[in-house]
C-alpha cells in the first residue's frame, strides 16, 4: 500500500476515491474523451412572462454575486447541487481584497471580522540555491468558507433570493425574451421543474457542462495540478510560503510549494504546471511526490502529522479567454468564464477581484435590457493585465519531450525576484496576487535582462519566437490600456448624458481598461 493510499483511506468522506474519481477526470481530458454535452438548446418562441431576473446554477461562489443583485432589489433564484456550505479549508488572500463585501452592503465590518479565521506575517519566497525574498501582507487572511457563506445566504434570503438546494441544473432553452432553466431536486421520485428568467449566471465552475458545451471539447492550453493537506504536528511556525522551490525539474516538470498557518494546523501545497499531454502523470503520483518531499521542506517526518484533511484538483486554462458565449442571456462567472491568471488557482481570489464590476455590470444590462451575447461578451472582457501572464507560465512548463538545464526554472525566478526585489514593493507586492501592471513589469523585464542577460537568451529557445510575438502584442495592449484608463475616467461627466444601453456599452470599455491594465489594484 503507497503512503497516498494507507494516509487518504484513513481521512473521512472518502478522500481517496475523490481523488481517484478526479485523476478519472484528468485522464479524460489529457485523451481528448470527456463527452461535450448538450443542455443549451434554442427555441424562437417567446416567453411572454418571466418569474426571475436572475438564476444562477452553483452555489459557492454564486451566492456573493446573489446576495449582492438581491440586495439591490432583483428578483434572484439560486440553484445549488448539494447543501450550500463552505468547505472546511480556509481561503487564503490579503485583507485590502475583502473590502468589496463591506463596499457592497453585503457584510458589516463585525461580520467581515467574524469570518477571518487566520492571520499571519511575513510570507516567503524562495527558490533552489537563489533568491529569498520575504513579504508582508499577502495572501495572509485566512477567511472561513464556512461562517462566509453562512452570512451571505442569510442576507440573500433576507432581500427575497429563493435557494434551491440539493438541486441540480439540468439545461437550459434561450428565448427571444428570456431562458427556461430545468432543474433536478436530488431527493427521491422527484419530477424536473423549471425557472424561466431574463438571465442565467453560470457560477458551476470549470467544468460546467454549459462551459464544456460552449468549448466542444476543447483541450486545455495549460493545467495547474495542485495537490497537500492541513495536518497538526508541524513545528511552530507562524510565517507562510507563497511561491517556494527547493528541488531541480523532475518528472518533465518544476515542483513548487505554498505553507499557510490554519485554524486546524497546517496547510501545505504542491503545484505544478503541465500541458494536458497524455504522458503526463496523475494526481495521485503527484500526491505520492508531496509525501515523499514534505518532511524536507517542513522539517517533519510524516509519522509525527496527524493530517486533518487532504486537497488536490486541477485548473485548466485557455489562451482563448476569457469565453465568449455562443448564446444570448447566458454569463459565465468566476472559473466558469476563465477569467482568472493561468498562474492562479482562480476560485475565491478571482470571484472576489471582479464582484465589484460584475454586480454593477450585471445590474446595468438588466436596466439596459443589454443581453445579448455581444452585450455580454463586454461583461468578460479581453485583458492583457492576464494575458502577458501566459508568457510567465510556459517559462514555468517544460514540454513533455524538452530537455533543458535542470535548475534553469530556479534560475529564472531567482534572478526575476531579486530584481523585483530591488524594486521594491510596489513592484514586487502586485505580481504576487496576480496583478501585473506595464509600470512594473516593464522595470522588472529591464532589471532582470541587465542583471541576467545570459538567462535570457537562453530562455528564448524554450518559450520559441510565436509565443514571444504573440506575447509582445499583449504587451503593448497593457501600455495602451493603461493609458486609455485615466482618459476614461475622464470623461465619465459626459457619459451621463447618454441613454442607459450607451452607458452600458462605456461602462464596460471603462471597466475592460481597468481591470485590463490592473488599474483595480
């Protein structure tokens, strides 16, 4: 019996045929066989009446963009497959991050102070025989899923939202003038039903089947396989590890580390990032790998860990994001949409950066009556404050037949954040949640390239000419956006002159130079 075996069947709720059951999931996709399905379907016959504004089909993360639309007085259905419940893991981000909830009524200050479980200081950055950076206040909250979510369904269900849990999306038919979503309570001999709404909000995640519908199997560019635990036993150690190395590229790939404290011990996660090849390996391989590289990197051996929980998935991503909808009157938000960093686990993070500018989006187009697919379309903008990120992560790839130096990944990153370093903060802090503005990136790529030009150039050939052409376009696009952005700003006295479908439209150029250029942050 491996480690991953005798540890995983020995935690509750079968964490070992989960993991399992996702590797299933992961083989499907490496081989191009996961089935496309077919719940959207059109129907040219109008609705006449519609009961909802809104559905959204999937509870986690829906109910922040639920609870905030309820709240302003929209008529909001929430449809959950099971109960609507945080996990018991945290959910680690910087506490700056968490002021939208109190921007947007849907927590009190208490109540945003409630559900923060954790919080340390400093956060190391570190890499094989390189640089060793540390930071304060980054991905240093850890918020509670559980009293989170407890609050905001409160609220939702407060200001009139209908939850419908143990329920599950089945399909949906787009009219002219609405959508009829079918629905599937779990319990017993229990009959279909359906909501007819002005808006479906699509909130199930990456593999959604109306997102797997509207990619037609389209494999994924790129995958982050993550896998750890939360265990008690570890020494005492009150700082965190954002972005650690400590070994050289084994298995085709560069193994990277995260360490936060936890209410319940000690969180700790391997990733990795890969290419869907079909050679790849499993999660639980990679699991296997955590357990034989843990004691070195906490300075623990694993019979001494009493593990409370083990974590693992992965988190596809495609150049082509984030997705347009082939449809009318159908959002794709958070992981659905695709618009997080390919750097990034998404989730939490990425749900909470843009709740701001999806709920005041969202409540414009029902005003404007805007929904269209193109209207929507504006609701997922192209950003190239992302998309110059995809750059960053095939440095980190390393192709299945490649061979190059063993540490160079290590080398890359050392000589990349000593220079950011130097920098200073308003550099360095950014980029470590995802944030990457042309301002400092183009002084990190000038320090680094005076700093390492033999790294550099041999870079080059691992990335390959297309992807730095390709990339360089991204590049421009985030000096142009960052300067449209002020300009935008500028004229926003005009803009209320206009009718509500033309606010739309500007509000939404505005809000794609934004958050494009990372003028959010």
């Amino acid at each position: 019996m491996s480690q991953t075996e005798q540890i995983l069947s020995q935690l509750p709720g079968d964490a070992l045929g989960a993991l399992r059951r996702a590797d299933s999931l992961w083989q499907a996709i490496k081989e191009g066989s996961a089935p496309v399905p077919a719940v959207v379907k059109q129907n040219e016959q109008p609705l006449e009446t519609v009961e909802w504004d809104i559905v959204i089909a999937g509870g986690t993360l829906g109910i922040f963009i639920g609870a905030a639309l309820a709240q302003r007085g929209w008529r909001v259905a929430l449809v959950e497959r099971g109960i609507l419940r945080g996990r018991d893991q945290e959910w680690n981000i910087s506490r700056k991050e968490l002021d939208v909830f109190v921007e947007l009524d849907l927590l009190s200050e208490a109540e945003l102070g409630q559900a923060i479980a954790t919080e340390y200081n400093p956060a190391r950055v570190s890499f094989l025989n390189g640089a060793e950076v540390w930071v304060r206040d980054v991905l240093n909250i850890g918020v509670d899923p559980v009293s989170l979510l407890d609050t905001l369904k409160l609220q939702f269900l407060e200001a009139g939202g209908q939850l419908f849990e143990n329920t599950a999306f089945e399909a949906a038919i787009v009219h002219p003038d609405g959508i009829t979503v079918e629905i599937k309570s779990q319990a017993e001999d229990s009959s279909p039903r359906t909501l007819t709404t002005r808006l479906f909000i699509d909130a199930m995640g990456h593999f959604s089947p109306v997102i797997r519908q509207a990619r037609q199997g389209q494999k994924p560019d790129s995958i982050c396989l993550v896998v750890g635990s939360c265990a008690r036993g570890f020494p005492q150690n009150e700082t965190g590890d954002l972005f650690v190395s400590f070994t050289p590229i084994q298995h085709q790939c560069q193994y990277f580390w995260e360490a936060f404290p936890a209410r319940d011990g000690r969180t700790t996660y391997l990733f990795t990032y890969l290419d869907a090849d079909p050679q790849r390996f499993s999660l639980e391989f990679l699991f296997e790998e955590y357990l034989r590289l843990l004691p070195a990197y906490q300075g623990v051996e694993i019979d001494q860990l009493e593990f409370q929980r083990a974590l693992f998935g992965f988190f596809p991503s495609y150049r082509q994001s984030p997705l347009q909808m082939p449809w009318s009157r159908i959002l794709p938000v958070g992981d659905s949409s695709g618009s997080q960093s390919p750097l990034s686990f998404g989730g939490f993070g990425a749900m909470v950066r843009h709740l701001k500018r999806l709920t005041t989006g969202i409540e414009e187009a029902l005003q404007a009556d805007t929904l269209s697919a193109p209207a929507l379309a504006l609701l997922q903008p192209y950003q190239p404050s992302l998309s110059v990120t995809w750059l960053f992560q095939r440095a980190m790839t390393v192709g299945i037949e490649r061979k190059i130096e063993p540490e160079q990944i290590n080398q890359l990153l050392s000589g990349v954040f000593a220079g950011m370093e130097q920098l200073g903060e308003p550099v360095l802090k950014p980029f470590l949640q995802d944030v990457v503005q042309f301002s400092a990136l183009s002084q990190t790529l000038l320090k680094t390239a005076i700093n390492n030009p033999a790294l550099i150039i041999k870079l080059t050939p691992q990335l390959g000419l297309i992807p730095l052409l390709d990339w360089m376009r991204h590049y421009i696009n985030l000096g142009v956006y960052s300067a449209l952005f002020p300009l935008g700003q500028a004229m926003e006295p005009f803009v209320k002159t206009l009718s509500p479908a033309q606010q739309y439209y500007y509000h939404r150029w505005l809000d794609a130079w934004i958050y494009g250029s990372a003028g959010d942050y």
